[in-house]
C-alpha cells in the first residue's frame, strides 16, 4: 500500500511549514536539523509544551530515531519532496535545496491554492526525487479522482485503502475497473469492508490504525482543496456509512485527468534530452498558467521551447494544453538544472558557522520575519461552537455571502469598525470564545483587574488589552506598553494563575502601516525580561473565527499562549 506520512493537521499549516523553512533557508542546502531551526523558529514547532530554541533543546536526541522535531520534519521533508518543493542533493539524499517550484508556491502567499492543486496532481511514483517502498505505477490523486467518479462519485476513508492507494498501476483502463470492482464488493455492508481492510492489513503486516492513518494527509487534501466533501453513504445492505463525496470542483477535476495525456518518468526518458528540456519548461510554465501566474514575461521562453518540444508533443498526441506532467516531480535532478539552469543552487552552509549565532532571535531592526507568526491551525470539537448564537450567525452569514474567508472577515471588521468599548471589548472575548478558548472582558470598577480582558489557555490567563476602534483606528506603541503592564502586574499581584513564559495580548481594529517601533518595542521586552507580547487585529481574529465555523479548526493552544509578534493570516 502506498504510505504517505501525516506530519500535520492542516493544509494552510502544511504550507505555512514550508514558507518559514524557504524564507529563512533558500539559497543554500540544508539538512532536516536546518529546517527544524526554521520552523520552530517561525514558532510553528513545538515540543515537550515549549516553543523556540527550547523546543530545539528538549526535543534534540543522540538517537535521531527518538528525536521528535526532527522525524516531524523528516515528515514534512518527505511530502515536500513528492510535491517537488525541496530536491536532495546528488551528493546526499539528506540534504536539501529549495526548487523554482517551491519558491512559486511561497510567492502566491494566500493564494497557494491554486498551484498546490497542479503539484498534488503531479505527485507520481516512482520518481527519481524519492524512493518508496514497493513497486508502483501510480499518480495517486489524480487516480483517487478517478475512481470516485467512477464509485458513485464518493469514496470513504476504508475504501481509499483497499482501492486506490493499494493499487499497484493505474497505467491501463483495466486497472481502474479492478479497483471498482473491490469498491463494489467491499460496499456490501460495513462487515465487508472491515474484511477487505483487515486481509490488506495482514497482507502487508501493518496494522489497520496505522493503514488508517497512511490516509490523513490525502483526506485533508481533499478536503481543504475542496475537491471533497463529507457526506452519507449506504452499505448494500442499507446502513449508512460517513464517505467523501466529490465537489463539483472535483468532477471537474476528475474529468480532467481522465482527458489528460499522462506523461510519466519512464515515458519521458525515452525523449531526446533536448526535447525532454523544452517540454519540462513548457509544462511548467502551463501550470503556472492555470494557477493564474502571469507568464506574459517569459512569452517569449516558452515559444522557443514549444517549437523544440513541437515533435515530441505530436508523437504524444497533444498540442501540450492537455498534459498531465509537472517536469520538478517528474525529472532527474540533470534534466532540472539543464531545463532551468538558473536554479542551480551553488550556496552552501559554511559548516564552521556557529550554530548558536545562526538560531538567535534576531533583534527587530533589521528582519523582522520571526514576529510575523502564521497561525498552525488544528481540528478540535469545541471550535466553532461556542460564544453568542447571534455571532456565530452573522459569521455563518459572512460566509455564505462572500464564499472566501478573508473577504469575509476584511467584510466583518469593516462592519465594526464603528464599535465603542461597551460593544468591543464583549465582542473580542466572543470570538475568543467561537474558537473554543474561556474568555471575558473585566467590568468597570475592579480596580485588581488592570487589563481589559483575559483567554484562558490549559487552565493559565493571558490577558489581553483591548483598543476599539474609537479609540485607536491603528494600534499603537502604547497599547503594548500597556500589555507589558498588564503582565507585570498579573505577576506580580496575582489574582489569576499565569506563568511568565506566556503572553499578554494586544486586540485591537488594525495593526499599523510602519511597525518597525512596535516591533523592536517586542523584541526589546522579550530580550530583557524574557517577557512575550502578541499583537491580533481584529481581521486576523475574525479569520480565525470563520474557520472554526466553516472547518472546526482553532490555533494551536501552545502557539497561542507563546505568541511573540504578530499573528499573521
């Protein structure tokens, strides 16, 4: 059975992981103890319940096998790899650069969707980018796609298992009617199903928990590129049973593949090379096209490869529109830098840099990216179900108007942008609320409660200083001030129970254009006194509320409760 690895919880997170290793590491090659640096320091790590280089320094073994961050990341190296984000080396399969199509996926910022649809379609085996165990012939997804259209259009979890991702071709028509005849039999009743999955589970000597878990990463791409959606099913014998049904973005996927000219690493190595070279630009060029890249600067690249590529696209049939190849998943790393010779990445790490001065916080002056903190986004039943009903209502409104989460939530903050502190301060421990965290705002007269309001976080309070937007349109340095205020003085009198190590937050309508006084003002405070100060706009909270009532999603507790910087959506 094909295993994929399951690093995370959420696609967004899975992109955010990449992002901080690509904007603190290209341009160099790295080994997975680089990458585990950047992304704890991006704070999207954690371990033992600590974040940054503590997290390193706890989670850090002799033997590499018991090391948690590290085989984490060792997780997320091997999905990026398959994605064709991050190559190894010809030197060493263990050390990494950072490929063109990486850096395209970080330049869509938000917007990552698009093109991370072309990679997952790409994603084939085997490829000359990773070995895996087993012999397969397969591109997984696109032949998922596939056999759900030809399933009823919907395919469960059990059924992923004994279907698609236990198939060993996908090449021959044959083989897509032999998956859906074990579909067929196992659809029977849940009794069949558990049958199929036990004798795979036998067969390959892996348990059915962890063949289980080989579909976690697939399902969450389904379902957060909204190729999937969940819904009921019936076994033949009439009982009903949770399924993935395509989306008629999925059908239209589905279709798609199933009209594509399939060009796999064995049929591309029987090309001339030059030939194969101008294909792989024109491919990947295409699929920066339908992404919605602006390939108007390179018009010109293309034509020349188009007309070099012309004989080997008339011998496939296919005038190039309709292939299904994604030349950085697919090629050898010679064919990628002869395709793309700007990409050859000559910088090495110096290996006597010290290793300390390379993981130091930087001071704020000059990169400020360690305090721009994308939040990790994490499954949990109490997200999305709590606050006021009237709230959740006008977020479920939000989104049934506007469709995309971040026109929804720049619409909700310009609907409050009028807010007093009577309607404000209640309104930010609502939405705290929604994503499943206790909070309330303190009432006028106890004069013990210096801050404007508190989360609870596993039992510990961050407070939190409110500025509504009448009284500051933009955050200032004062509001942080006042923060660090807050925390001393909840230190220091008590009250509520709390820990130094967690932060005191600012709320307030929207952050400021120029942050560079904010920001040194929060790395001064965490330099000196070992003290964190996290800064939400009410755009960003109204984000993350919007997921917890789309997705029943929620940040991450421990990177809550450690923020430093600003959250970042």
């Amino acid at each position: 059975m094909l295993r994929f690895p399951n690093p995370g919880s959420t696609i967004e997170n899975f992109v955010s992981v990449y992002r901080a290793a690509f904007e603190r590491l290209s341009g160099r090659t790295v080994d997975l103890d680089d990458i585990v640096v950047a992304v704890v320091a991006a704070n999207l790590a954690t371990s033992s319940g600590y974040m940054g280089e503590e997290a390193v320094a706890r989670s850090t073994r002799a033997d590499r096998s018991r090391d948690p961050l590290y085989n984490q990341l060792k997780m997320y190296a091997e999905l990026f790899r398959i994605l064709g984000w991050l190559h190894p080396t010809s030197q060493s399969a263990l050390n990494f650069t950072f490929t063109l199509l990486g850096e395209q996926v970080v330049a869509a910022g938000r917007d990552f969707g698009a093109l991370l649809e072309e990679c997952v379609l790409g994603i084939i085996y085997p490829t000359p980018i990773l070995a895996v165990k087993g012999d397969f012939d397969l591109r997984p997804f696109a032949f998922i796609l596939r056999v759900m259209a030809a399933c009823d259009g919907h395919l469960s979890r059990d059924e992923m298992i004994v279907g698609p991702l236990n198939a060993p071709s996908d090449r021959v028509h044959d083989n897509l009617d032999a998956v859906v005849t074990i579909i067929e039999a196992a659809r029977k009743s849940a009794a069949d199903t558990e049958k199929a999955v036990t004798a795979i589970s036998a067969a390959r000597k892996i348990q059915v928990n962890t063949l289980r878990n080989y579909t976690r990463w697939p399902i969450a791409l389904l379902r957060d590129l909204g190729w999937a959606a969940r819904g009921p099913a019936r076994f033949g014998d009439g009982r009903k049973y949770r399924t993935l049904q395509l989306t008629d973005k999925g059908r239209e996927l589905a279709d798609r593949v199933g009209d594509s000219v399939d060009l796999r690493v064995d049929d591309a190595t029987q090309l001339v090379p030059k030939e194969r070279r101008a294909l792989a630009v024109v491919a990947h060029f295409q699929m920066l096209e339908r992404s919605g890249f602006d390939t108007a600067p390179v018009e010109q690249r293309i034509a020349e490869a188009k007309a070099i590529a012309a004989p080997a696209f008339k011998r496939l049939g296919t005038d190039g529109r309709n292939l299904l190849f994604s030349p950085f998943q697919s090629l050898s790393l010679d064919d990628i830098v002869a395709a793309f010779p700007a990409r050859a990445q000559t910088a090495q790490m110096d290996e006597d840099v010290n290793q300390t001065a390379a993981t130091a916080a930087p001071d704020g002056r000059d990169d400020r990216s360690h305090l721009f903190v994308h939040p990790n986004m994490v499954a949990a039943e109490e997200a999305g179900v709590g606050g006021p009903d009237a709230l959740r209502e006008e977020l479920a409104k939000l989104l049934a108007t506007y469709g995309e989460i971040k026109i929804a939530a720049a619409t909700f903050a310009k609907n409050h942008v009028k807010d007093t502190q009577t309607v404000f301060y209640p309104l930010v421990t609502h939405l705290f609320q929604i994503l499943g965290f206790k909070s309330d705002y303190s009432r006028a007269g106890v004069n013990y409660q210096r801050w404007d309001a508190y989360v609870k976080v596993d039992g510990y309070t961050l407070p939190v200083e409110i500025k509504s937007p009448t009284e500051e349109i933009m955050l200032s340095t004062k509001a942080v001030r006042q923060a660090l205020e807050n925390k001393v003085i909840l230190l220091s009198r008590g009250g509520l129970v709390t820990r130094p190590e967690l932060t005191s937050f600012v709320v307030g309508n929207r952050l400021p254009n120029e942050r560079g006084e904010m920001s040194n003002l929060i790395d001064d405070v965490f330099k000196a006194f070992g003290l964190r100060l996290g800064v939400i706009d009410l755009t960003t909270l109204a984000h993350l509320a919007l997921r917890a009532v789309r997705d029943g999603v929620t940040i991450d507790a421990r990177q809550l409760s450690q923020l430093r910087g600003f959250l970042d959506v």
